[in-house]
C-alpha cells in the first residue's frame, strides 16, 4: 500500500516553476537525448559504411548471420529469423541485418530514455547515467562494438521496469514478459543467462522482498534456464554444420566463412573448445590488459557506489530485500566469471553488469523520490570533481584494445607515447 501511495505522488520535478533544478533537468534531459541519438546516428553510419565494404564483417554482422540451415545450433534464433524473412521478401540480408540492428538499438534508445529521464540531477547521478562503462560505452568503443545480441536483454529489462512503474497494468504481464523473451534471448546467445539474476533484482525492489511477483518470475525463468541447460549439452557444431551457415549466405559470406579453419569471426566460433577459447584468449592477455581491466573495472562500478551511498538508497528497503539484491547480485558478477577466462570481450561483459545496475538504481532513485540536500546537488566542487572523472578514463571494449593510452587518453598530455 505504501508503495501505490508513493506512486501516485507526483515527482518532484514535476509542475514546478523555473528554478535552478528545473533549469538542470531540462539540460540533463537534452544531454541524454542527444547522446542517445548520437549513438543511434553513429549505428546508422556504420551501416553505411558496413553496406560499402566488399567483405562482410565476421564480428559486426557475422554473430548476427548464425541460422538453424545446417542444424540447430546455438545463437541462432535470430538468424534464423532474418534469414527467413530476407527469403521471404527477396531482400539482401545484408541490408536487412544493419536495419534490423539500427531499429533494435532505436528501440533501446527509447527505453533507456523513458526510464531515466527524470531521474534527479546531482553530481551522483551525472557521473552514474554519464559513467564511460555505461551509454558512453558505446561512443568510445565505436566502430568495433556495434549491435551486439545483449542489447536484447536491455530491451527486456527496460521494459520490465517501466511495466513495473504502471501499477495500472495486471502484473502477470511481468512474467509473461520474462518467460517469453528470456527464451527468445537465450536461443540468441547463450551468454545471457548468466544475467537473469537482474531481472529478479528488479523485482524484489519493487516488492521490497521476495513477494509474489518475484516468486511468479523465478517460475517464468526456469523454461529459460532449462533450455540454456539444453543448449550447452548440446555437441560441438561440426564443421559441416558450419559450412551449411555459410552456404545459405549465398555470395554474401564474411571472412571466417572465405578463409575456413581460422578462429576469426562468430560463425567460426561456434566450432571453437573450450580450451581454445582459454588459450585464444591468453594470447591477448599480458600485464598491460591485466592492470588496465583491474583499474577501469573499479572505475566502473565508483558511480554505482557513489549513487547508492549519497542517495542512502538502502533506507528505502528492508534488511531481507537488502539481503536478496546482494544475493542476486553476487550471483551474477560470480557466474560471469568464467566468461573471463573463456573469451575477450571483457569491456562488453562489464557494460553488461553496469548498465543493467545503473537502470535499476534509476528505477530505484525516480521510485522513491529520494533525493539529496540541495548542499549536495548544487556544490560546485562536486559537478567538477564528477565531469573530470567522466571525461578522464574510458572502457576498453576487448583484450587487444586494452591499452594503457586508450583507456587513459589524458597520458599524452604527460608525454606518455609508447
């Protein structure tokens, strides 16, 4: 009851007068449209270049070409998908898979929006909805990140929050959401499974524990995570399987697909061990990638930190549902641990961890009506302190970006030029 009476009080920044708070919202508004856009515009002129190149990028549209015509396979749903409409409609599946890729980040662009923008502007907010592990992420890792198959999963969880937020609508269509669209996603890429537990976090701050809901949507995700179960049992994709991907591309190949036998693009991938996983990627691991990943992963999680001790947001939860996110968190950063050792995406996996904490803080902040002291809000040194952090360190997408001058580019005013 207490929570539907908070829900119905208007927000804070809502029909106010033309105050200095005022005047900082509407900027940090047009600031999160804008660079949400950016990134939608930049999407769209990699495709343009995507279409202009003679071969087809093995990472950037090779992970989204993996189809069922050699077989089941995993990662293939989506694929499979395009590739059933592109026969349909008689369209190049190039140009089907970059548009496909420039609607579905649209899509997310409108939800992440929806879902923060009136959250309260404050040096903590700023630097965690500004953090470069989060939205920033994806301008400063341009052209090599893309649209990766994860932006499925904030897609979801987007839409479960802003489902959350309308106490209008039945709540069984939370998970009917989640039932639904976690398979869709699994038979996308596997690896997401390993960040359910989000999802569940969602719903306990809702509840303020492990109520109902939560109980419903921990049902709606065993069909999930039986068939991820499925999917790992699965044998390794053979060679001919692989071929057959291949072949149902037609004249449209990319290049592990041309140069077969070498682990150089997602198709290739799907053959790969485990144990060339690991040493693929110790060949990229040195001392230099190590301390970069340990600095910029602490970095990463300061404005989480920072937001949740300023905001005092444990106040607004009891000890069990305290107890529950720290439980489904922990579960999460422990099972993706593995993915460390078996791959190279390092920065991909992080963003995955921050963006889906930072859009539930959101939640959790706009929800609540917390806010901070104006002291707090409006100091200075602070909004200072907060742009610096923003602009001083970067998040390397993958093991050979990780360079101590891209994740730190102010080293060259120092001289630092290796």
């Amino acid at each position: 009851m207490a929570i539907e009476q908070q829900r119905l009080q208007p927000h804070p920044h809502q029909g106010t007068a033309n105050t200095r708070d005022d005047r900082k919202q509407r900027w940090f508004s047009l600031s999160l449209f804008g660079i949400l856009c950016l990134i939608v515009f930049m999407q769209i002129y990699l495709g343009i270049l995507l279409l202009e190149q003679s071969e087809i990028h093995e990472w950037l549209l090779g992970e989204w070409f993996i189809n069922y015509q050699g077989g089941f396979v995993r990662r293939g749903f989506i694929g499979e998908l395009l590739w059933q409409i592109s026969h349909w409609l008689a369209f190049d599946i190039v140009k089907l898979t970059i548009i496909s890729q420039i609607i579905t980040l649209s899509i997310f662009a409108v939800l992440v929006y929806l879902l923060i923008y009136q959250v309260e502007v404050s040096p903590s907010t700023f630097i965690l909805l500004f953090s470069p592990a989060f939205l920033l992420f994806m301008i400063f890792t341009w052209p090599h990140l893309g649209v990766r198959k994860e932006i499925l999963f904030g897609i979801l969880l987007c839409l479960q929050l802003l489902v959350l937020r309308k106490s209008a609508l039945p709540l069984i269509i939370v998970p009917l959401l989640i039932s639904i669209g976690t398979i869709l996603i699994i038979l996308s890429h596997e690896m997401l499974v390993l960040y359910l537990p989000y999802l569940l976090i969602a719903t306990v701050s809702y509840e303020q524990g492990f109520g109902r809901l939560s109980r419903m949507t921990s049902l709606a995700l065993l069909p999930t995570i039986i068939i991820t179960g499925l999917i790992i049992r699965t044998p390794q994709v053979h060679p001919t399987t692989i071929n057959a991907i291949c072949a149902s591309l037609q004249t449209t190949m990319p290049r592990d697909c041309l140069e077969q036998g070498e682990l150089i693009g997602a198709i290739a991938f799907l053959g790969a061990t485990t144990q060339q996983g690991i040493q693929f990627t110790r060949s990229y691991t040195t001392t230099e990638t190590t301390i970069v990943y340990l600095i910029t992963g602490l970095l990463s999680i300061v404005p989480i930190i920072v937001t949740i001790t300023t905001y005092r947001l444990w106040q607004h939860l009891s000890r069990n549902t305290l107890a529950f996110i720290g439980g489904l968190w922990g579960l999460s950063l422990l099972a993706t641990v593995p993915l460390f050792i078996v791959a190279a995406d390092y920065g991909r996996f992080i963003n995955i961890h921050v963006t889906c904490t930072t859009l539930i803080l959101a939640q959790l902040i706009y929800t609540r009506r917390a806010v901070l002291p104006p002291t707090l809000r409006n100091n200075t040194t602070l909004w200072i302190g907060s742009i610096l952090f923003i602009v001083s360190w970067q998040l390397p997408m993958w093991l050979m970006f990780a360079t101590y001058e891209r994740a730190f580019p102010w080293l060259a005013l120092f001289g630092w030029n290796k």
